[in-house]
C-alpha cells in the first residue's frame, strides 16, 4: 500500500523579511517579487542581480549631513514590498527580474567596482549606497558587499523605505554607515494604502538611529500626507529620538499611477517645513 504523500503540504514557509510574513508554496514569491521558497528554503531571488548603477553625489540620496560634497557608487537591483503608486523606479520595483535587463555580480567584484573607483582622482567614490529599488528584500546581498566595502574602508549607505523586520537590521546594522528612511506619513490609513505598517517603520527607525547616522524623507503628496496637524505629529515624535535627525521634505510630482494630481504647492512645502522646524533642528526642502 502507497503512503499519501504530504511533502507539499509541510515545504511552505513563511518569509521573516518584512511585516507582511508571505506564507510561500514551494516555487512561489513573495509580495516583494525578489524572494521565493525553493525546495522548503526561502531564498533571495535577485542575489547579485543589478539593474542600476551609477556615481552619484551623495546630496542625492538625499544626505546631507553625511560626507556632504562627496559622491558615492549607487546600486540598485529589483523588487519592492511597498505598493506606492507615485514611485519614481516602478520599472524596476515592480518588476520580477525576468524581463529586465540586469547583469549579476558577485559581492567582491562590486565591492572591487567601488574600490577602483575610489582610486580614481576623477571619481572620489566614498562607497556603495544600496537604492534605487528596496535593498531589504534582498538584505543578504547588501550584508555580504558591506562587509567588504568595509574592509576597503569605505562607507556603506542604505536608502530604504525601513519596512523590515528588526532581525534583518541588526544583520545589517554592524555594516551600514549611513541611511536615508523614507517616513511616506504618519498615518496608519496611510502606510495600509501603500501596502505597509507604520509600527514596522518607527521600530526600524528607533533601531536604526542608535546604529549609525540616519537621515528621514517624507514625500509630500496633495491630499495625502500633506496636513499640519500630521508634520506636526511626526516632528514631535522625531524629535523624541533626536532632534538633531535631519527631515527632507520632498515634493510630489505627478507620475505611474499617480498622474491625475497637481505636484505639490511649494507654498505648502514651506509651511511643513516651518512646523516641523519648531522640533527639529534640520529641515530640508527638496525637488522645489
């Protein structure tokens, strides 16, 4: 007599990346399109894959208060476990990695990238800033380039929109130099829309700043996240971890699913900055 085999129902697993825990049959992804369960395991599908590169200065990230005046070699890869429906990257967010043109590097030939380009005069590169799409879907990566963009002495930036879980930081927190967070609002209603957790972020964020120099952008999107009452809200509760963490207040321009609204009044900027400015020591304007 056959024994009924349950193997397919024992292999899934459940992803510990992120706060929405995606329950995973063998062969299917996540959310993010960037993390999948092979054979019971969940792996990180775009490991060394690199759809983005570029020398960028570091103003761009946006940091300013981190090595200001010095540029810094920008890679990106795919996948995202937000759903903005303003993202400036959609392309290579949303996308699954089959159709885009990406190369796959080894973490010591793109650590080596950044090195050669330090060395050269023309160049000045401090390090490596992971960005472009969401480096925490695939954090393995990031930590083992980062280990040795260290040991190059050079710097390592994130910019990340901070929706992982805590175990995943501290992974990555002995490593990481600087980071730009992106802090989308301060309303659960709001992070729901865009398919994440406002808790989750202001963990990370809690976290993050007691690891190494941390920078906050909000974008500011008409009818939105664009009240006072909300900036004010949100500077307060910054200013409880320091208030010397600079804000970037960014503005909207239409775009992807986002083109029936107006960009954002630059009236409207300056008045958010001015109320965050009663808390925080830096308020920065950006995109005006």
């Amino acid at each position: 007599m056959h024994k009924r085999n349950h193997v397919g129902c024992t292999m899934k697993k459940v992803c510990q990346v992120c706060m929405h825990h995606c329950v995973l049959e063998p062969g299917q992804t996540g959310v993010c399109r960037a993390r999948k369960n092979e054979g019971g395991e969940i792996v990180c599908e775009n490991y060394g894959w690199i759809t983005s590169l570029a020398l960028d200065p570091i103003e761009k990230k946006p940091l300013y208060d981190f090595h200001p005046g010095s540029k810094i070699l920008s890679v990106g890869s795919y996948g995202c476990n937000l759903r903005c429906p303003f993202c400036q990257n959609h392309e290579i967010s949303m996308a699954d990695g089959r159709r885009l043109d990406a190369e796959q590097v080894s973490p010591r030939q793109l650590a080596d990238l950044a090195l050669m380009w330090k060395e050269q005069k023309m160049a000045g590169n401090i390090g490596i800033a992971y960005t472009y799409n969401e480096p925490l879907v695939g954090w393995e990566f990031v930590r083992d380039t980062a280990r040795l963009v260290r040991e190059y002495g050079m710097q390592n930036v994130l910019v990340t929109n901070g929706s992982a879980t805590l175990e995943v930081l501290e992974e990555l927190l002995p490593w990481i130099d600087a980071m730009n967070i992106d802090l989308k609002g301060f309303r659960e209603a709001y992070y729901r829309k865009l398919g994440g957790d406002l808790e989750t972020v202001k963990a990370f964020i809690t976290r993050a700043v007691e690891g190494c120099h941390v920078e906050l952008t909000t974008l500011i999107v008409p009818g939105e996240n664009d009240s006072l009452e909300d900036m004010e809200a949100q500077a307060k509760w910054i200013a409880d971890l320091s208030p010397a963490i600079p804000l970037h207040i960014t503005r909207f321009f239409p775009r992807y699913h986002m083109k029936d609204r107006e960009a954002t009044d630059v009236e409207q900027l300056y008045r958010l900055q001015g109320i965050a400015g009663k808390y925080l020591k830096k308020v920065y304007v950006g995109n005006v």
